[in-house]
C-alpha cells in the first residue's frame, strides 16, 4: 500500500478463518467468517481485524 492510510480502505475476505504468522506486519482491513489469529509478534498497522462468528476474549 503505497502513500495509504486509513482511509484507504482496502478489505481482504476470508472465507472461513485467518492467522498472521509470527513477526509479520498487515496493512488493511481482515473479514473472516470465523476467526482471525494474530501470533507472537504480527501486527495490524493501519486497518482492522474483523471476525464476524467468533466467540470474544477477556
């Protein structure tokens, strides 16, 4: 994403569940079905992780 931002509003849909690796970075907004997983490490710079079924965590 070159010169965005947030409101450059790009959506990646994801038909079931998502997982960001250990260490990676993701620009953008996630639609999940399921689930989405962030590992040690992953982070989300400019956007939102948004699993539409999934159960909350305290």
């Amino acid at each position: 994403m070159l010169n965005g931002g947030p409101g450059s509003a790009i959506y990646w849909e994801v038909g079931s569940s998502a997982t960001l690796g250990t260490g990676s970075t993701f620009a953008g907004n996630i639609l999940a079905d399921q689930s989405i997983t962030l590992t040690t490490g992953a982070a989300i710079l400019c956007g939102r992780a948004i699993a539409l079924h999934a159960a909350g965590r305290s």
